[in-house]
C-alpha cells in the first residue's frame, strides 16, 4: 500500500538435529518430517558442522545427542545454541546416560520416541 512492500516474517519453525551416527541421524530426520510436517528440518552430523549452522541461522528447535565423539560433546552444542538467543527449553539433549548434564538440560532418552515427541510439542507447540 502506497508503494511500501509489507515486510513479511517468515514464521516457519526450523529445527537443527545432531548426531554424529549418520544412519541414525537420517531415520531421525525422517521421523521428524512425519511429526513436524510444515518444519524446516537441517541436520548435522559433527559438533564443528552443528556449531557453523548455529553460528550462521536461528533455530527453533536444537536437538542433539549427548555423545560425538566423545561424551559431553553435545554441551558444546548447548553452550553454543544458548549464546545464539536459543531458549534452554527449546534445546533437547539425547542421552543414554545422565552422567555430568546439567539439570537446566531437557534430557530425552535415546530411543524413546514418545518422551522426544512430548518434549518437541512442549517446546514448539
């Protein structure tokens, strides 16, 4: 209207997925495009090429495994999705183990789905 474009904001959610098991990490975006089907789904098969999307795009939704390579890898990932302006719960750890997480962590057994599910609706309802 009166030769002013109306700036639109893009309000598609977009979600970062982690883990360092490429086959793993292919099944899960899968899973995700069926639970979240109008998401933008990236994924990341190291912490370095996690860390450079998060450095470089705003997400949504980061959820990353716990162990890559080594164990606490994925606090790498937190440190740096909180310092982007990420909301703490709207960042998931996957985990077989709770060993050294901090409790400000949403932690998700790896494998249970119903528990993933009910976090992702939590943080992006």
């Amino acid at each position: 209207m009166f030769g002013r474009k109306k700036n639109r904001l893009n309000n598609t959610q977009s979600i970062l997925l982690v883990d360092d098991d490429k086959g793993q990490l292919d099944v899960f975006s899968t899973w995700m495009a069926a639970v979240k089907p109008n998401t933008h789904i990236q994924t990341a098969s190291s912490v370095q090429e996690a860390l450079n999307l998060i450095d470089s795009q705003r997400f949504s939704l980061i959820i990353s495994d716990y162990s890559m390579p080594h164990a606490g890898a994925g606090l790498d990932i937190f440190e740096a999705a909180i310092q982007s302006g990420i909301s703490k719960s709207n960042f998931i750890m996957m985990s077989g183990t709770t060993d050294n997480l901090p409790d400000e962590i949403r932690l998700v057994s790896k494998g249970d789905l119903v528990a993933l599910e009910t976090a992702i609706q939590q943080a992006l309802p």
